[in-house]
C-alpha cells in the first residue's frame, strides 16, 4: 500500500495560528494549547540567542502586553518553562520601551514620559515617570521592547553588571484586585495602577452574629460589582472566634510579585490559610479585558448602585449588632424590649423598600445610631467602610 502525500492547512495569523487536516471526510482541527506554540517561538529564540553566544541559555527577560492579566502572565512563563527558560521578571512591552529609551539619554529629573507601544496584535499605551528632559520614542516598537528587555536582563547578570548603567524600572499593575464584599461588590485591596512589587493588607470583619467562617472570592477587574469582574480564585477560612457581627476581624494580605503573579494570605489570631489560584479557570479573553478597561469610564450609574449596595449592607450589619445586644447584654427588660422593636421596625421597612435610595437607608442607619445614643451605657463598636 502506497503512503499517501498528507497537506495540511495553517493559518499562520498575527495573534493566532492553527493548523487543519483533511480527515475522514471533513475538515478537522488539531488541537495545540497557546503555552505550547509560545514555547516554540521561545525556544527558536533561545536557539538564536545560544548561537551568538556559544553558551547555554537558561534565564530570560520576557515581554509581556500591559494589559495581560494573572492568567496570561502565568501562561507566559509556563511556556517558558516548556522552552527550557527560567524567568526573572516579566515586563510590560512599552514599559520596556522606555526602559531602552532612558538607556541611551541618561538625562532625568521627574519628568512624566507617555510611552505608546505600536504592535502588530496590541496596542499599549503606558505613563513612566523618568528625570531631566521630555523626549518622544521614534525606535521601531519591537526593538526598543526587545532592547528594553535585553538590558533588564544585563543588569541582572552580576558578572556583567559593572558594564550596564543602573536604571531603575517599576511596573504596575493594569488592574485592580481584592475581595467581593456583601451585596456583591468589589472591595479593591490593591489599586489599579499600584506599583509593584506591592503587599498589601485589609481587614474583613464578621457580618453575623457567632459566624464562624468567612467565604473570600477573589477578583481582578476595574469594575464595582464582582460580576463584571475576572474570578481568580476563592479560599473559605474556618475557626473564626463566635462573637456579635462585626466584633471579630480576618486580616487578608495580597502580595504581588515582580513578575504580577498574586498570592492572598488570610489570618485570624493564630490561625493561617494561603490562598492557591487555578488560573486556567481565571483566564479572561484579552478581548473581554480591553473592553473592561476601555470602557471604564462609562458606569456612572454602576457607581450609584454601589454606592447604594453599600448603605444597604451597612444597615444590615447594624441591625445584627443590635439583636445581639439585645440578646446578650444585660438589659433591663423594657430596654431590652425596646432594642427588639426598633430592630423589628427597620427591618420591616427594609423588607417592604427593597428599592430605597442610598440616601433614604443612610437616614434609617442614622436613626438606627441616634436610638443607641439614647442607652450611654451600650456601646457600639462597628467596622463599617
């Protein structure tokens, strides 16, 4: 039997590319994960980079878009790792631009430099702050950020060291990250635009009375509400000391490294959990990304709604505290009987305006704080945002 010639299909694309077989009467395509194709253009760079220098290469500088997200990131070194390449530090691509720029015009003195990054599949644009002069890039894009990463790279060779000048690089972080909160909002810990490396730590407070776990979901995003955020992970912390709402406190640390790769710490008293992400479940398109980020700037209506999420969760909280005052504290019967129908009234009110303003249920929380002031001898002690 004569062995039959076999043509396939590539779409070699400028973002993508694949490769289709013609079998068993139809058209199929062959599966190849993005971490395996971007190890084999690594590794013909490695092979490159190996010739020239007559030496093995084992470490790499790596570029990356400013706006990739954990997933991306994490893809980007896996598939160094498949090149047999250890990784550093990633960087942004325009980040790196100007990290070649400043090399060759060592004049700075606090000056803002606005760095656009003209690829063939991405577009950066990015603000690095530099000294002494404004100057405008006019290297070809790709250069300047494989120049930029070539550098970065040298100064990290300790035997080279004395050869390169000293310049200093910080990135940050293209989105925000943190929490979701009660009423499904996005509590940020860490800041869109943060430098990093940055740790950073908040404070989660119970919201029920004797709540012993907290469930934590963590997101990346720019956007108020969880659900229009990118889910990276979730982490549930056990044996939190039972106690009135509000009155026991989880520390939660967030800790971006060089390379933006986040780890979530959560503590209480002597107990400790780490947070561990999957992020191939947490991968957000690029496309869903640059839409997050390009249209920020239109949710004005997003923000009343959280702001009034906010005040409704505030009051919730309050009025937990109050019940366990009333149950738990020594009161005098008719005081006690007092807390239970003021508790009653607002909760009613509540259930019968599920649609009350954010300034109508701040009045009720203030009405809810005046009736307290009315006992001097309770206090009440809330951790509210």
């Amino acid at each position: 039997m004569s062995e039959e010639e076999i043509i396939v299909g590539i779409d070699l694309g400028t973002t993508n590319s694949c490769v289709g077989i013609w079998h068993n009467g139809s058209v199929k395509i062959l599966a190849n994960s993005d971490e395996e194709v971007s190890a084999e253009v690594l590794k013909k760079m490695k092979d490159t980079a190996e010739r020239f220098t007559s030496t093995e290469v084992k470490k790499a500088i790596i570029t990356v878009p400013a706006y990739f997200n954990q997933a991306q990131k994490q893809a980007t070194i896996k598939a160094a790792e498949l090149a047999g390449l250890e990784v550093p530090e990633l960087i942004t691509e325009p980040a790196a631009a100007a990290y070649a720029y400043g090399f060759d015009r060592q004049q700075f003195d606090n000056i803002n430099l606005l760095v656009v990054d003209l690829g063939g599949g991405t577009f950066d644009v990015v603000v690095v702050k530099v000294n002494q002069g404004l100057f405008t890039v006019t290297a070809i894009s790709d250069e300047a950020v494989a120049y930029g990463a070539a550098i970065c790279a040298a100064q990290r060779n300790k035997a080279k060291l004395h050869e390169v000048p000293k310049i200093n690089l910080q990135e940050a972080t293209p989105l925000a990250y943190g929490t979701d909160l009660a009423g499904g909002l996005f509590g940020v810990v860490i800041p869109k635009n943060s430098t990093i490396p940055i740790e950073k730590s908040v404070k989660r407070t119970t919201i029920y009375n004797n709540q012993t776990s907290m469930h934590f979901s963590i997101f990346e995003g720019v956007r108020k509400f969880v659900r229009d955020n990118n889910h990276l992970g979730s982490l549930v912390f056990d044996g939190i000391t039972p106690g009135p709402a509000t009155t026991q406190i989880v520390t939660l640390t967030f800790k971006l490294d060089a390379n933006g790769i986040l780890t979530v710490i959560a503590e209480h008293n002597d107990k400790k959990a780490e947070l561990e992400i999957d992020f191939k479940d947490g991968s957000m398109a690029m496309e869903g990304l640059n839409q997050v980020l390009g249209h920020v700037q239109l949710y004005e209506d997003e923000d009343v709604s959280a702001r009034r999420v906010k005040a409704k969760t505030n009051l919730s909280i309050t009025l937990e505290r109050l019940r366990a005052i009333a149950e738990h504290e020594n009161l005098e019967n008719d005081q006690k009987v007092a807390f239970i129908s003021k508790c009653n009234q607002i909760s009613g009110w509540l259930d019968a305006n599920t649609f009350a303003s954010e300034e109508e249920l701040k009045e009720k929380l203030v009405e809810l704080q005046q009736f307290v002031k009315g006992h001097p001898q309770i206090k009440l002690d809330l951790n509210l945002d």
